[in-house]
C-alpha cells in the first residue's frame, strides 16, 4: 500500500470575518472545476511537514465527504504575499 502523497495547491476562495478568521468557501482546482465547500468542521494549527513552515489544517466537507484543505503560511520576509492553500493526494 503506498503512503506516501503529494501536495495538490489549489485556488481558495475564503471569507474573513470581523475577528480576522479565516473561512474557506470554494476549491478551484488548475482544470477550472470548482468546488463549494459545504461545511468547515474543525479547524488546527499545523506546521507543513518538512518544509519548515508555519500553516494550518481545515478539516471540511464537500458533497457530503470530509476532506483536508491545508494553508500554509509564507516566510515573513514576503509582506505581499501570505500564503497559499493545498490539499494532499495519494502520489501516483
């Protein structure tokens, strides 16, 4: 059984809230499909393995089926850009 997965990165279109947090709406994916997330279920701090970066784990719902959407944060050197989002797939 493989294990291993690869990182997917992804267009999100994300909401803010008057506290500034963060809510994913929509994953477009590089083919143009479009997917409304229906539900954010949790929501953690998580660091992006190996990469030595700072980000956070979504756990949502899309069509009924529970998914992992990931941001990772950018280095704090890059003032005009603060992250960007990916899901993991199973490498092929």
């Amino acid at each position: 059984m493989n294990t291993h997965t690869e990182r997917v990165y992804v267009k999100v279109n994300s909401d803010f809230d008057s506290t500034g947090y963060m809510q994913p709406r929509t994953i477009t994916w590089a083919d143009g499909r479009t997917f409304q997330i229906d539900e954010v279920r949790d929501f953690r701090p998580a660091s992006t393995l190996g990469r030595g970066h700072r980000g956070d784990c979504y756990t949502i719902i899309i069509h009924g089926v529970e998914k992992h959407l990931f941001f990772e944060r950018a280095d704090s050197g890059f003032a005009s850009q603060i992250g960007r989002w990916f899901v993991e797939l199973p490498a092929v």
